[in-house]
C-alpha cells in the first residue's frame, strides 16, 4: 500500500515536497526487485542532483542499482542511518529508510511528478 501526500517518479523514487524542499527515497515496488541491499552510496551535503540523473547506488548481493534523481537541487540533508544501516531502506522505505533532503533548484519539476492514482497504474 502506497503512502498518501507523496509524489512518484517513473524510476520508482517516492518524494515529499514541503515548500521548495524535497525528500526522496525508493518506492517498495522497486524494493521488490533488490532484494537484499548490503550497501549504498549518496551524494554528500552540499552536493548536486540532477533531475533524471544518477545520484547513488544500491549495493545488492548480485548488482549496483542506479539511484535516478526525480528533481534538481542541492544535498541539505542525507540519510547517515541508511549509509550505516542499508537494511532499513527495506525495512521502512517511506519512513526511517529515506535517501536525501534537498533545497529545489526549479520548483515546477515537481509538476511532471506522478500521483499516487498514476503510479499506481504505471506498476501494475
């Protein structure tokens, strides 16, 4: 079940949008196809994301999963329970298993986000 007042993105990130910053973080559907994640690796604070951009990466057992930026902005805050701990991005994807905070760069990305009626339909 997908949490309500979250926007998705087409790679399966989850974001919640509060003003002009952004949390971002990996959707269970995608959680699904990783299995087990034994590391990640994120841009540091004061860093970069470009939307539609690589910005980290999932360490499974079998592979490195590319981590797709939904938005732009810069790195205000990252997830340092994730980098110590990975197991918790499976554990609670939507909530102690979040990736980044960032500061907007162009708010009005957000508008080619996804609803969760949309991303819905897109995984089915």
């Amino acid at each position: 079940m997908l949490p309500q007042g979250l926007k998705y993105s087409k790679e399966n990130m989850w974001v919640f949008i509060k003003g002009e910053r952004a949390k971002i973080g990996i959707t269970e559907f995608f959680l699904e196809k990783a299995k087990e994640i034994v590391g990640v690796s994120l841009p540091k604070k004061g860093e970069d994301v470009d939307k539609d951009e690589v910005f980290g990466g999932l360490d499974t057992s079998e592979q490195v999963i590319d981590l797709i930026s939904p938005l732009s902005g810069e790195v205000i805050r990252v997830n340092n329970l994730v980098l110590n701990e990975p197991e918790v991005i499976v554990e609670d994807p939507y909530g102690d298993g979040w990736l980044i905070e960032i500061d907007l760069y162009e708010p009005e990305e957000t508008e080619e986000l996804l609803d969760i009626d949309e991303y819905e339909r897109l995984i089915e």
